[in-house]
C-alpha cells in the first residue's frame, strides 16, 4: 500500500475522532471550519497515537492521556495551543490571543504542515518524557484576597441564598466570578452577566458548572 494513502486511512481513524469535535466545527462560524478542519488533520496525521476530547467547552488533542493542544473558534478568530508550548524551542510567542499562534483569520495564518506536525512531535516526546508543564506547577506565592466589587457585594445583599452560595466558595472560584464580571465593558454586559451570576449562585452552581463534566 504506498505511504500516503495508509497515512490517510491512519488519519481517518474513527477511533481516533470525538464526534463532538465534528459539532463543535461544524457550529463554528464559516471562517473558521476549514481552518480547525484543516489543524486537525495536520495533528492527527504526526502521530497515531493522539486521540480527541472536548475539554471546557473546546476540542482538545490527547496523547498518552494527557494534554497535548487544543484549538477554539471565536466570531473573528480561531487559535490553536500547545500544552506545553512554553516549553518548545520553535513556538512562536503570541499574546494576541490563546494559543501559539495569535488570531487565526484566514489560511495564510495557518502555520506550515511540516512546522505544526516537527511541533506536535516534540509535543509528544515531552510527555513521553515525562515533563511537567511550567506554567501548571504550583506556585508558593499565596494570592491575595478576593477582592468584591462594589456592585456585586450590593446585589449580593438583596439575594441571600446566593450569597451564601458565592460565601461557600473557595477563593479561586469566587475569583472566576468577580473576573468574568469585572471584564465586561459595557453597562449592559455588565448587568446581564451580574444576573445569570445571582441566578447560578441561588442554584449553587459554579461559574464554570457547564464545563465541569467535560
């Protein structure tokens, strides 16, 4: 069987692919599919061994069980990470976005076949080698308090039930609240994010309940 067609049927294989990740390209918006479509191949064709999941609401790529990228559509952009990209001699920096690689609009911001499939392997010889990623080791340096804003201790005040939910949480949950509503920048954003807030708080559930089981 000549090589490319048995790394095309080693690509294809269903065992290898989460029919979720086939929802979640086919949701996002038209830019975006063929490129998440097309990093997707390129992943699986430097490795059989990698396997899909969804993971926070994201297509995620697995080797060995653990984490090796992932990649994610927006409605301007798509990106795609490493797990452990802060450790791999040819990533590129990027602070433009998630991921290596900055905001993916279009195929000429694709990176290279041959330079993504060189990454993915080093990826991989990383977990084989048994690496912890940096940036996910503990830190000795305690954070400081949460800090409550103003407008969320009030509406807090005029719903006790979610109060005592929001007070029974650990600090770093509290935290994804208090981010996710400080980031808002508009008043209306604001306002809309404080109320599904308080409506999750009264039902005890977590800022990020929806991705806990992913």
């Amino acid at each position: 069987m000549p090589a490319a067609a048995s790394a095309s049927r080693r690509t294809t294989d269903p065992a290898t692919r989460d029919p979720r990740v086939d929802a979640y390209i086919a949701k996002a918006a038209p830019f975006a599919r063929p490129l998440l479509a097309s990093l997707r191949e390129q992943v699986h064709a430097a490795h059989p061994g990698i396997v899909e999941s969804i993971k926070w609401g994201m297509p995620y790529f697995l080797y060995g069980g653990r984490l090796l990228a992932g990649m994610a559509a927006f409605k301007a952009h798509a990106t795609f990470g490493f797990w452990q990209g802060d450790q791999l001699a040819a990533a590129p920096k990027s602070g433009k976005a998630m991921g290596q690689f900055g905001r993916l609009t279009g195929p000429a911001d694709l990176p290279a076949a041959a330079r993504l499939q060189s990454m993915v392997r080093q990826a991989i010889a990383l977990i084989d080698s048994g690496a912890p990623p940096r940036s996910h080791r503990r830190s000795t340096e305690p954070r400081p308090p949460v800090e409550v804003p103003g407008f969320l201790r009030d509406a807090l005040q005029q719903h006790p039930t979610a109060a005592a939910h929001f007070n029974a949480l650990a600090p770093g949950q509290q935290r994804e609240y208090v981010d996710w509503l400080v980031e808002a920048k508009r008043e209306d954003t604001r306002a809309r994010r404080l109320a599904q807030a308080l409506e999750w708080l009264a039902e005890g559930k977590r800022r990020n309940w929806k991705y806990e089981n992913c």
